[in-house]
C-alpha cells in the first residue's frame, strides 16, 4: 500500500526483533505439503523509447514483457516439489526445487536450474494462500500460490464475493517499426475496474465484473473451479478459476488474443459474521502492483516524440502490524506510517485512517481473516494489493512493528499494542529495562540525548 503525500518529514531508523527470534522451521510434515496452483501476472519495470536523431520514436524498449502464466506443483513432505509451469501461453515446462519455511510467514520456493534469486513468498495463517511481489530488473513480477483443496462442490462456494479485475496491454509497439513512429498500440488496454459475485446454496449465481453476469457452479477437478457464465452481451461460456483449500480466494489469469491484453480475475469470499478490530491483530505481509492508468503519446509534428506514463509501473513488498485496539504500524517503501482503524462494515470492509497522510484507504477482509486486497484505480494510476496475515509465530513474534518518527525537534516510538507488550530499552544491547507505562500501550516519547536501544518484549520480564 504506497502512500504519496507527506506532512512532514519522518524517519524510520530501525526494526527490532523481539527476545525470541523465531527459528527457522523445515517444510519437513509442515502443512506445505499437497498441490498449489501458481498464477504470475507481470508487467515491465518501466518503458523507454529508441529515438532517432531528431527525437522521434523509433521503437518501443520492454514494450513486449507484459507476461502471464500459471503452474501446477506438488510439494512433498520433505519440501521437495515436482510441476509445471507455462509462461505467455507456451508448452509448459518442468519444474523441480524446494518450498521450505524460513521465517516467521515467510516461504522459500527454490526452482532447480533458475538463475534468479529464489522467491520469497508470504503465507496467510490458513497456510493455503501465499503472495510475492519481486521487481528482477526490466520486469515486475506478482505471483500468487494457492494451495488445492481435496473437493469443492456447489454448497462450498455460498456466500457473497468482492474482487476485481486487473488488466494491461500484452504488447506496447510503436507503428510503423523500426521508423518514426506516428502511432503506439497497446495504450488503451490498461483498466482495473470493482467486482461482486452472490452464490446461492445450490451453486447458482449473479455478479458484476465489467458487466452483469449470471451463471452456476460446473465442477471441480485438480485444483481448478469451472463456471458456467451467461453475460449480458454474450452467449453462454465456460470459465476456469484456481480456487485456495480454505474456499476463500479464487483467482484466474487471462490472455485476450482478440483484444491483445492480459488480465488477472480475483474474487474473494466476504465474512459471514461482521469482523471486528481484534481480528486484524498481528503481523501482514502486504504486496503491490502498480501500472498507468492510462497511456498517452506525446505527438510533434504527427510523430511521437514520448509516452505519458511510461515511469507509472511499480510493485513493492511491504508489512503492518496492527494492535489490539485498532491501531496499526506499517512499514512501505516511500516510509513508516502510523494510523488506526476508523470502521468495520458487516461485509467485512475496513477504513484504515493513516495519521502521516491524514488519508483513509478501503481494505476489503476475507471470510478467513487472514487475506485482504484493495484496489485502486486514479485517472493516471490502478493499484492492485494483497495483504496476507502470518501465522501464529512459535513463541514471541519475531517482529514488533515498532517504528521511530522525527519531527525535527524530538523522536516519537509508535507500535501496536496487545495487552501483554511493553517497550523496553538498553544501551547496550545486553541489559534491557522495562519503560514504566508502556504495557498495552502503543506510543512513548524518550527524552532527548542519550543513545539508547529500543524493542518490544512480553511481559513480565
């Protein structure tokens, strides 16, 4: 979740781990093992031009990596696993490597013979949903592992849904190649639009996504959900979705030859009882995909000399952590922020208030709690993000969401409280003193001068 606007200026020095670092746990009988269906939704890093020597374009650079593609892989229980994978709708490919815990929510996925660094991937706390956001150069890469349930039938999927739709050019090119060019193909194929789905208990359904629809459950066969759709302006249709163990999370990635776009489908289950603040207490991993909202060529004399834009692709991996009472810390590439929850709706819609921005952003909760997405979609930039809650640590979280803010006079410590927490400090990093009045507290403003140590312990010590 990126934040933009700042009120004044604020440092984040550091983030401790509290007194128990979580051992690293093996995927050894971990619940890591079965099938997990992998979708990969990419778009460039950014997009340059070949200009000649009057300035007019020429030709498109990362124009054609906007990528997709989707994967089936089997984990054993000694974290090893055996697949496939397709990318842009190629033959797919063998895979073998290793899926292993190595921190706290955190998850290793290792592919034998792959040059890039091995994925680091989230897991929520149902241990069925996992989330990576990784840029590795010219591309933006978000991947999503959804672990497959052993059956699914109609009754399982009822309930009402929220998701949305996430589309981008499959091609930038200029015309006419490899001269001045005086079009761009591809600009118009970038959208991010809001979508519902209600089943019924006997698998029927309506919705909206880009258009009414209706339709009802098919079948289910290793790992993948197939609908049968009726929409408004076309006729009767099959879809395919990967459907999460826990039935909470589908998801479908697309490639539109006709239309020349890739596009990811998300619908996620809404709670059936109204959530309240307590359950968003702990740590979530979050991961963002940003792209233009629209892209326009910049014309002189009828030949495009530059793209509108061309610098609005991002993506980042980010964290909160959120207390007992609604307030929350968070830690996102543009800086710390601090805030609390404003308000719960029944269907599991949460108004976070960030304190830094003095803004209010939308995240929408699963029936699960543990996996919440937002969408955004401004008239220069769409914003697709994922949050996914970690599981319960062994013994104390090995993060405390503890973070320092400057204000150019004194530093104010933030973190979210629990009942049970209090702030400790030391000047050596070996004796540690309890703050007196910080237990089930979330703020403390040390005095100035001294060079002192922070981090969050349980109490009592």
């Amino acid at each position: 979740m990126k934040t933009r606007t700042r009120f004044y200026g604020c440092l984040l020095l550091l983030i401790f781990l509290a007194l128990v670092s979580v051992p690293a746990a093996r995927a050894t009988g971990s619940p890591l093992a079965g099938t997990w269906r992998v979708i990969l939704f990419s778009t460039p890093s950014s997009v340059t031009m070949f200009k000649d020597g009057n300035g007019r374009v020429t030709g498109i650079n990362q124009g054609a990596t906007f990528e997709y593609g989707s994967g089936r892989v089997t984990v054993d229980s000694s974290g090893n696993f055996t697949g496939t994978f397709s990318s842009n709708g190629e033959t797919p490919e063998n895979l073998t490597g290793t899926m292993a815990f190595t921190s706290h929510g955190k998850v290793t996925v290792s592919v034998t013979g792959d040059t890039e660094a091995p994925i680091a991937a989230s897991i929520n706390a149902s241990l069925d949903f996992m989330i990576s956001h990784r840029s590795l150069g010219d591309v933006h890469d978000a991947m999503f592992f959804l672990k497959e349930p052993a059956a699914v039938n109609a009754n399982d999927l009822e309930g009402g849904w929220l998701g949305f739709g996430f589309e981008t050019p499959s091609e930038i090119k200029s015309l006419p190649s490899n001269q001045p060019a005086t079009s761009v193909t591809g600009l118009d194929k970038f959208s991010a639009f809001p979508g519902n789905l209600t089943v019924g208990s006997s698998g029927t359904f309506a919705g909206f996504l880009d258009g009414a629809f209706t339709g009802s459950y098919s079948s289910y066969s290793n790992g993948e959900l197939s609908l049968n759709i009726n929409a408004d302006e076309e006729g009767p249709f099959t879809e395919t979705f990967s459907i999460n163990a826990s039935k909470t999370v589908m998801m479908q990635i697309k490639h539109h030859a006709d239309n020349k776009s890739n596009e990811l489908l998300v619908f996620v289950r809404q709670p059936s009882a109204t959530p309240d603040e307590g359950d968003m207490v702990g740590h979530w991993k979050l991961g963002f995909l940003g792209a233009p909202g629209v892209m326009t060529p910049i014309m002189n004399s009828g030949f495009v000399v530059d793209l509108n834009g061309k610098n609005e692709f991002e993506i980042a991996a980010e964290k909160m952590t959120f207390g007992q009472d609604g307030a929350f810390t968070a830690q996102f590439v543009d800086g710390p922020e601090t805030g609390t929850i404003t308000s719960v709706s029944t269907a599991g819609s949460i108004d976070l208030f960030f304190l830094q921005e003095f803004e209010t952003a939308t995240v929408q909760l699963s029936s699960s709690l543990d996996i919440f997405f937002a969408l955004s979609d401004e008239s220069t930039h769409q914003e697709m993000i994922f949050g996914v809650k970690s599981p319960p640590p062994n013994g104390t979280p090995e993060e405390s969401g503890l973070i320092f803010f400057y204000d150019g006079s004194q530093f104010q410590i933030y973190w979210a409280a629990q009942a049970d927490r209090l702030l400790q400090e030391s000047t050596d990093l070996v004796t540690w003193t309890n703050v007196p009045d910080t237990q089930g507290t979330g703020t403390y403003t040390p005095a100035n001068g001294g060079n002192k140590y922070y981090r969050i312990a349980t109490s009592p010590q």
